[in-house]
C-alpha cells in the first residue's frame, strides 16, 4: 500500500510540474490582441480556425491568441523542423492547425527548448502569409508560449 501511494504521490507531482521548456512566457509581449481564441467553445475554436486557414487574406497582419496540442513535421525537402498548434473539432475526428515559428526561433533548439508533442499549448503571434515558389502558406510569426 506504502509503495502504491508513493507511485501516486509521485505521478501526481510529476503532472503537476511545470513544463520543462524554458522560453514559456508568463505574459504576452503584445499589446494587442485581434482575435482571442481562447475564448471559443471548441465547436467555435474549430469553426474559427477552419475560417482563418479558408480566408487567410482577412487574417493577413492580426495578432492571434489560441489553444491546442503541439505538433511537429520534419519536412526532409528543406530539413527544417515545422511547429503547429493543432485544434480537433468537437467529435475529436477532424483536425486542423496553424504552423508557427517562435519569437527569436534561431534561439531555440529542438526538442530541448519546446513542449512535448501532444501537450497544450496557449500561443499568441501575427498571423502572416508567405510564399515558397508558387504556393502560399500562413503562419503565426513571432509567436509566444504563454
């Protein structure tokens, strides 16, 4: 009994423990944020995001506040590491995401300095649209992990 609650005192703390990634800021350093997303049920956050990847133009220049699981892609044609927040609708069966690159990204080394892949994130950046070659993509750049 000693050592089950031992394994459960310790599974607990280690839950409980703050993320291990370094650069997580407690505050914003963005005066203003367009759209919180934070603030949506998910079934809103879904349908939100989905608007803002079907109209990426309106979103052009807006500072985007959201929540949702990190993930990762290692794209083998640039060697470069992509970083997305993802947001599942409500039945958990369709996803959707918005790639990101971190404030002062060339600080930052991977895995080392950003959060578990799966693991909630609240993130804050400009959301752009940029081109490689002839295809355009958006992302939040300069974004922050609050």
């Amino acid at each position: 009994m000693k050592k089950f609650l031992c394994v459960v005192v310790l599974i607990l703390a280690l839950m409980s423990s703050s993320s291990s990634y370094s650069y997580a800021a407690k505050r914003s350093s963005y005066k203003r944020i367009d759209l919180d997303l934070t603030k949506f049920s998910s079934v809103m956050l879904y349908s939100g995001v989905f608007d803002i990847m079907s109209n990426p133009k309106a979103y052009d220049g807006k500072v985007i506040k959201i929540q949702g699981m990190f993930d990762t892609f290692h794209d083998n044609k640039t060697n470069e590491d992509i970083f997305a927040v993802v947001i599942m609708d409500e039945g958990a069966c369709c996803a959707t995401g918005i790639d990101f690159v971190l404030r002062d990204a060339k600080q930052h080394k991977y895995p080392e300095d950003y959060p578990e892949t799966g693991e909630i994130i609240t993130l804050v950046g400009r959301f752009e649209l940029y081109r490689e070659g002839e295809d355009l993509f958006c992302r939040l750049s300069n974004a922050e992990i609050l």
